[in-house]
C-alpha cells in the first residue's frame, strides 16, 4: 500500500492511496469534507461523497502526469517503471504543479 496527501492550495485536503491490490481510494479529511467553505478538488471528485474508489488512478490525478519526452526522462533519472502512474505521480507532484493541487507522498514508517 501507498499513501500521498493530497493538498489545496497548500492545505490538506484529503488521501489518496493505491491499495496492494492496484485500486486506488481517495478521501476527503473529515475537516475538508464538513467545512462549507472548502472546495471539492475536482469537478470528478465532488464534495457530495467523502471517499471514491477506482481501479486505476483517479483521471483528475493521472492528467498532473507528464508525458511524451517529459515521461520519459522522469522516468530514467527516477528509475520509475513507465506503468507506475502512482509512482511517477508521487515524484512530480510534491512540489509545484499546474493549477491549486498538489501531492506528498507519506513515507512508511
């Protein structure tokens, strides 16, 4: 299992996980999900539930993935597999992203 969370501009927002099995769960933190003034991250991922499943990456999240070339060269200097959109979204997403979301991977412990 992998976990990462999920920010909005820069608040907590939710977790998202990659179960053993490759599904994946997101879910919105108790706080985020009863705060009226808290927007849902994405138009797909509504603030009118508080957890999704899915058995590939959330398309809201694999759409922060890069691609062609870009892929490519993260993938070699980070030795990630090209199938591992979790992985790869783990390694790009933490710091500065296009748009309000971002990710941080949770380390095991």
């Amino acid at each position: 299992m992998r976990q990462a969370k999920v920010f909005y501009k820069n608040e907590e927002a939710g977790l998202l996980t990659q179960l053993d099995n490759g599904e994946f769960i997101f879910q919105y933190l108790d706080v985020w999900f009863n705060a009226a003034n808290k927007p849902s991250i994405s138009l797909t991922l509504p603030k009118t539930q508080k957890e999704f499943s899915s058995p590939y990456l959330f398309p809201f999240f694999y759409n922060m993935l890069p691609e062609g070339t870009n892929k490519e060269v993260v993938c070699f200097a980070l030795r990630i597999d090209k199938n591992d959109h979790f992985g790869i979204l783990l390694n790009t997403a933490k710091y500065d992203t296009i748009g309000a979301v971002r990710i941080e991977k949770i380390e095991n412990q």
